[in-house]
C-alpha cells in the first residue's frame, strides 16, 4: 500500500514536470515565432505607387521571404520624437520608411539607407547616426534599412523602428529613445556644421561617440561628468578631430552623454557589447578613414612618447647586451 501511494505520488510529480516541461517550451516558440519576420514600418503619406516602390526597396534582400507591415503616421511621432523636443502633430506627414530583422544575439546594430528609384532621399540622418541612436534607445542585434519616396530627414524612419520592437513585445524605455533623439539631433548638427572641412568625417565623429560610450558603459552609471569630459577628449584625439570640433560642439557632445547616462541606458547588459559592435562596424565600413586616422603623425602625443621611450630603453638594452 505504501508502495502505490509512492508510485502515484512519483508518477503525478512527474506528469506535473513534463507538464511545465512542454509549457516553457511552447512559451518560447511563441515568443520567438513573434519575432521571427522582419517588419517593414511605412509612412503614412506614401501614395499606393509610393508605398509598392518602398516595400519593392526594403524587402529586395529578403527574396520573397515573409514580412509584415505597420503604418507609421504623425501620432506614432508624436509619441516617439516629441518627448526630446520635437514639434510634430497628429497630422504630421510620414515618408522615410524602414524595414527591422532581427538577427541573433551579438550580432550588432547594422544600418543601410537604400536608394528610392537611384536617388538617396534621406537628407539629414546617416547611417552612422541612426546606428548610434538605436544603440542609445535600447535596440540591440538588428539590420535596419531605411528609404524614402520623397527627400526627407528620415525621423520616420527610426520612429518606425522604435514602434516595430514595441509591437513585438520590446517595448523600449521612452527616456532612453528621447536621449537618443537628442543625439543625434546633437550629431546631425555637428556634421552639417564640419562636412565641408578638410579632415572631417560623419564616420570619425560617431566612432567617437560610439567609443565614449563602451567607456561609459564599463564604467557603469556611476561615471561622472568629469570622467565623461575626460573621456569626450581622448576620443575626440583619438579620432583626429581635435582641430576641428569646437569647443561649444565639443560641450554639446559631453552633455548629450550625460543624458545617455541619466537615462539609464548603461544599466544594460548589452549596451557596452551593442556600443563596441558600432564602433567596429564604423571602422570596418570606412577602412580609408581610419587607416589615415592610425598613421603614425596622426598618433596622439602621448603614444608618441609612449613609443620614443620604448624604443630608448629597447635602444639602450642592445648597446649594453653588445659589451658583453
């Protein structure tokens, strides 16, 4: 009898787990199966040969794979872009358009503006700039292609992005996209500014930022402004910028990180890994830059020192080895 009763015990403790077991797993399927498409975001104010000559643009990679859609119109703006001083209404006009797929973890934050009909259409944002942006607000391990019908600054775009996570349950912190609205409102100004000067680029300006922020991140949320200064000066060396960022856009960049910070996006596991990967990204995508940026006048001073008093002391060390 008390064999029967430990057998029934067994037999429902292990129905129960098998239970759980196939719960978790169809949970997960789902979660996953609800991510599993890209999703195309179009403005609202496309016309309907508009709107085919967009999707026709986005999903060509996906050589007729699945995709679904959402609109993307003046309150989706309203809701995304004003909180950092946008000025959009309801009846705002929407015609940058993007397509988000999602890839697998790690992966990194990948950012194409495609061409509408020949022409690039998107006027003020690059693809520098909205990869630095979606950094800040919280995505992370994307492809994002952006286009546009008509020429236009692109805010669409990326407010189709940040509604196409919220659809699919990733809901992203509204500090953080404001602080990422604000940055690259701060970065578009600072290349509108520097484009036509000899020895600037969009690249160099948003590998700073990029590099200023896996900094940021390994020092956690408790990094002060002074420590955010220091590290806004090395970068800015580093990136060879330092004769040409002025010091009122040299501030504007170090108070656009403090607002990172404040709007605890370095609290994430990701965002130093998600930062490093846009770093490397930049460079890799503007070899010609950086391979001028790394030559040995373009080192910062004290790499130079660095290297003079190693090859002393290496220098020294083979004139006295020779005595003996």
């Amino acid at each position: 009898m008390q064999f029967k009763k430990i057998l029934l015990t067994f037999t429902t403790a292990l129905i129960g787990a098998v239970s759980f077991a196939i719960n978790q797993t169809h949970t997960t399927q789902a979660a996953s199966d609800e991510w599993s498409e890209p999703v195309v975001t179009l403005g609202t104010s496309l016309t309907a040969s508009q709107k085919q000559g967009t999707l026709d643009t986005l999903t060509a990679s996906l050589n007729g794979a699945d995709y679904s859609t959402i609109t993307v119109d003046g309150s989706t703006l309203v809701k995304y872009l004003n909180p950092s001083g946008a000025t959009f209404t309801t009846n705002s006009g929407v015609w940058s358009s993007a397509m988000v797929q999602k890839t697998s973890a790690g992966s990194g934050i990948n950012v194409k503006i495609l061409s509408y009909n020949g022409q690039n259409n998107i006027t003020t944002i690059t693809a520098n700039q909205y990869k630095n942006a979606a950094v800040t607000a919280g995505v992370s391990d994307a492809n994002i292609y952006v286009t546009s019908a008509t020429p236009i600054d692109g805010s669409g775009a990326l407010a189709g992005v940040y509604a196409a996570f919220a659809q699919n349950g990733d809901s992203l912190s509204q500090s953080q996209v404001t602080a990422a609205q604000n940055e690259m409102s701060t970065l578009s100004d600072i290349t509108e500014a520097n484009k036509d000067k000899d020895g600037y680029s969009d690249a160099q300006l948003n590998n700073a930022v990029a590099e200023a922020k896996k900094e940021m991140a390994a020092k956690g949320d408790n990094v002060t402004n002074n420590q955010i200064t220091t590290i806004v000066n090395n970068q800015i060396e580093n990136n060879n910028l330092t004769n040409i960022i002025t010091n009122n856009q040299k501030t504007a960049i170090i108070n656009m990180l403090i607002k990172i910070r404040d709007s605890g996006a370095l609290n994430s596991s990701s965002f130093k890994d998600q930062a490093a990967k846009v770093a490397d990204n930049i460079q890799n995508n503007a070899k010609d830059i950086f391979n001028k940026v790394n030559t040995e006048e373009n080192r910062n001073f004290i790499q130079k020192i660095g290297i003079a008093i190693g090859n002393f002391f290496k220098s020294l060390f083979e004139t006295v080895q020779s005595w003996f």
